[in-house]
C-alpha cells in the first residue's frame, strides 16, 4: 500500500497539526494588492463609481459583522478595532478623493490603494504613537475595498464565514487568533516546520495542518476544494470523489481513537512501575485554561506570556498582567502553573522597546537577555506574577538562560520587586523560580544551575536549533529538527542527571513532549513532567501509562 505522502495529486509538506479536513480554500495573502488595471475609460466612469460604492459597502457590512461577533462574545477590545475599520471604509474625504480620482480615469481598485497610501503616510509620519499605528489599518481597509473591486479571494481572516481551509504563505499567531472559532478547518502554509508557532497554534487548537509546502502551494491556490491530511503532512487540491470518501474513512478513525482514549483523559499517569509523571499542557492565552483541563491538564507546563504584548500600541500594565496571571491560577487551582517571562526578539516589534534589526535574531537580544535590559519591561511582569501568585500554584520560569550569571540577576530582580511589594503593603504569594534548559550552554551548565532552581523545563523546540544549528522555522532542514537527534538526547540526559543529582523536577515543554516516539525515552531518561498542546494529553497519559 502506497499511502507515502509523494502520490500523484498530493502536495506534501510538514504533518504539523493531526487529523483531516476537507473544505473550501480560503486565500490569505498578507502582502499588498497590486492592481493590474490602472485606467479605465470615460465612459465607464459612473459605472465603476458604482462598483467602488458597492465594493465599500460590502466590507463595511463584513467589518461590522465581525465586529458584533466579537462584542457578543466579550472581545470588547478587538470589537472596537473592526468599528475603528468600518468608519475608515465609509469616510466621506477618502470616497471623494476616490471619486476625483476616478473622474480622472484611474481604475476605482488603483485609486483606493494609493488614497489609501496617502492617508497611511499622513498618519505614520504623526508624533503619536497611537496615531502612527493606524496607518497599517487604513493600509489594511484600502486594501479590502480593492480586493473587493477586483474579486480577489484573498481576505481578512477576520471576515471567514465559512468553515475552510486555510491556504497562505505563513500564518503569525495574530493571523490565526483572528479566524472566528470553528471557521478554520485546516492551515496550509507554504513556510514553518513542526515547531514554528503556526503548528503549535494548531495543535493547540486541534486543528489539522500541513506546513512547509514550498513553492507547491501555488498548486493550490486555484483550487476550489481542499483535502488537509495533517498526520501525513499532505494536501490534495480539488479531491477526487474517492479521495474525499477515503478522507471521511479516516476522519471517522480518528474520532473512533479519539473517543478511545477518553477514558484516559483524567487519570493520573504513571508507569507501570508506579514512577508518576504529570502531563500539562501548554497555553498561549488566558482563553485557553478551561478548554486545557478538559483534556485532562494536570498543570500548565509553560504558560507563553507574549500574547499580552503583541499586536498593541502600549505595553501592558501590571494590573493587566495580574488579572490574566490570576485567572489562569484560579482555573487551575492547586495544579501547578509555570508562567515564563516574556520571550521575545528582533523578530518581533514590542511597543515601546526599542529593538533594533538584527541580522539574527534568533542569536540576539531575546528572551531573558532583553528582560534584564528593560526593567520597565521585566518588573511590572514579575510584579505582576507575584500577585497572582496568591490566587493559585504559580511557578515562573525564565526563557533563553545561558548561565548562573543571567539567572542569578534575574532571582536579584525577582526579589526586589517582591520586596517593593511588601513595602507597599502588597500581598505576595509564593513562587518557586525555574529556567528552561533551551540552549545548548544552559544544558551543559545543568550542573551548575540544579541547585539554584526549583524546577527545569527542557524547551526542545529551541534547544534543536541551537543544538544543530538548524532554524526551527526554514522547511528545508525537516530531518534536523526533531529532538531525536542523538546530540539533543545527550544534553537532555545530561540535564536530568543533574536534575536528579539536585532532588529538582525536570519537565518537557517543547513539542517533543507530546511525540508518541519521543516519550518513552524522556521518561526513561528521568523527565517527570511533560507539557504539551493539550488535545495531545490523552494519548500521551496512555503511552505513559503502558511503560
Ligand atoms: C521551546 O523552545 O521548546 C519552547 C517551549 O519555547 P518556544 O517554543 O516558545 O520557543
Ligand atoms: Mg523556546
């Protein structure tokens, strides 16, 4: 039996996210519309006054549509952002500046791009902060509005009103957190590897996906109907009918193992030998806690802070923080949960950091490296932590350590800020400190940091690069980027022998934790807690407890 990803029809890819979908193909394109028509003639001109009337309409009904849906389920914030859209599409100047324009022959999609583009150079080159960042928004509607006129399909993903599968060349976590729930049947992407934060994205959210497609995405770019086959890692553009009827043979198979594994659910694993070994799950935002302990988290292994930074004009507050930290906690409860300072580097713009461009940004100023830096940044989060702190089993962890030296001076920051606290009459909680072992120097430096720490938390995810010098997210380089490398599973040996020498727990919080092959050998290795993408828990809590 031939079922090898290279069949005819089948475009292959990474197998990022489990499971299959067939569905409509949804079209995102990031970058800029070019208009290929620029002039029309005079007399077409009301007719396309008409076209870009009708086109402005359509987007603002979609606008506000997402926008109500967003109110109605408590997103007040992102809510506001879609109204801030619809009053940018109906604004009288830009349509009269449209309309001069067409009344001089330019192409109705032409003329609201570069109206567009003026508005945005207006804004950016305001002194406000906040004003300046609305020139991507009126970029962003100017560009729908065109799309609209010239019937592209490539759209907002905020404005999916069907269940489809998701095509584009890469997907941020903003882009997939911006699909309306249940819309998203499937991402295929033409970049990313198992771990770049598209396929976390969708394991987390259950979702199947192919990735790292290459070029052969343009395959399914014409394509009405899209096969997503994510435990393989293919794709198949307009499926055959016995295609989709094999695809509904192996959806029906999966929920058959799925509702299988239920009963594993909420047991407590152990191995057969009685070693037990918590299995936690990995959270991206708040909004995730409730759906984690469905799938039976006993914990959250790494709680990924950098949702509350991303995608906003300011930095956010204390207070901010310690409501998102708090309710975590409190879902929670007496389950530990491991909140990890912010992780993030040049690749990323933080509002009111400056980062500077890196030629690696991956090797630069990331992770703990940037928190020592920027006090500004790093009390108020740990501050914050400390708060929360009473609210639950809260731990912390500090991202990207390389030495005693770095996570010394950040226990000196963590101390002071719980002190300040005090003298503010500030209650505190307490907070046992771990780092992850991410880096090749901190694995080999186990020794030496074990009895600093309470806990260790092995991110395979980034110790795979840096150990093989492979980029997690460059398709090319698929046969280096698991952890079952011999080099990898060394140092992760050589951090639980020195866990083990110090009496500290050592968890797994990259993807290799939820692997079925990779399991076996982390426990055997002395792993005692292994957190992942929570629909994986079931499976992994069988795996564990069948050694
Ligand atoms: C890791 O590097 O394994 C990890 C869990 O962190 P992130 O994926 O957020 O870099
Ligand atoms: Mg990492």
């Amino acid at each position: 039996m031939d079922e090898r990803p290279e069949r005819a029809g089948r475009i292959a890819g990474v197998a990022a996210s489990e499971g299959v979908a067939v569905g409509p193909a949804f079209v995102h394109v990031a970058e800029r519309l070019e208009p290929e028509r620029e002039r029309i003639t005079a007399k077409a001109v009301e007719a396309e006054l008409e076209r870009f009337q009708g086109a402005a309409e359509a987007v603002v009904r979609r606008l506000s549509e997402t926008g109500d849906r967003l109110r109605e389920s408590g997103s007040e914030e992102e809510a506001g952002i879609f109204e801030a859209h619809v009053e940018m599409a109906r604004d009288p100047e830009i349509h009269s500046e449209v309309e001069e324009r067409v009344r001089r022959l330019e192409s109705p999609e032409a003329a609201v791009l570069a109206v567009g583009e003026e508005y945005a150079a207006i804004f950016a080159a305001m002194e406000d902060e906040y004003m300046a960042a609305r020139a991507d928004d009126v970029r962003d509607v100017s560009n729908q509005i065109a799309a609209e006129l010239v019937g592209s399909r490539a759209a907002g993903l905020e404005a999916l009103q069907t269940p489809s599968v998701i095509l584009a060349h890469n997907l941020a976590p903003s882009d997939t957190a911006r699909v309306p729930k249940g819309m998203a049947l499937g991402f295929v992407t033409a970049e990313g590897s198992g771990t770049s934060h598209v396929s976390i994205m969708a394991r987390s959210m259950g979702i199947p996906a192919v990735v790292g497609v290459g070029a052969a995405l343009e395959a399914l770019l014409e394509a009405e109907t899209v096969a997503v086959e994510g435990g393989e890692g293919y794709a198949v553009a307009d499926p055959d009918p016995e295609t989709v009827a094999e695809f509904e043979r192996k959806r029906e198979a999966i929920a058959g193992e799925r509702a299988a594994l239920e009963e594993y659910k909420h047991v407590e694993a152990r191995t057969r030998d009685g070693r037990r070994i918590e299995v936690s799950a990995n959270l991206g935002s708040v909004d995730e806690a409730a759906e984690a302990l469905s799938w039976g988290a006993e914990g959250v292994g790494l709680f990924r802070t950098e949702f509350l930074f991303m995608e906003r004009d300011e930095l956010p507050s204390e207070d901010e923080q310690y409501e998102a930290y708090r309710e975590v906690a409190e879902a929670f409860g007496e389950k530990p949960v491991i909140v990890r300072t912010l992780d993030v580097g040049g690749d990323k713009d933080l509002p009111g950091v400056e980062v500077h461009e890196e030629e690696n940004p991956f090797l630069g100023w990331r992770g703990i490296r940037m928190s020592l830096d920027v006090p500004e940044l790093f009390k108020p989060q740990l501050r914050a932590i400390l708060r929360a702190a009473t609210a639950g089993n809260l731990k912390v962890m500090f991202p990207m350590v390389v030495d005693v030296e770095e996570l010394r001076a950040a226990s000196r920051v963590l101390d002071e800020c719980r002190e300040e606290l005090e003298g503010e009459g500030k209650e505190t909680g307490p907070l046992e400190v771990g780092v992850m072992i991410e880096t090749p120097a901190a694995a080999v430096c186990a020794a030496h940091l074990a009895p600093e720490v309470a806990f260790f938390s092995i991110g395979t995810n980034d110790l795979v690069q840096y150990t093989l010098a492979a980029d997690r997210g460059n398709e090319r380089l698929r046969r280096l980027q698991s952890a079952d490398h011999p080099a990898v599973l060394e140092l992760i040996k050589y951090t639980c022998e020195a866990a083990r020498e110090a009496g500290i727990l050592v968890g797994v919080c990259g993807e290799a934790a939820g692997e079925p092959a990779l399991i076996p050998r982390l426990v055997e290795l002395g792993v005692g807690e292994l957190s992942m993408s929570a629909p994986s828990i079931p499976r992994a809590k069988k795996i564990v407890s069948r050694l």
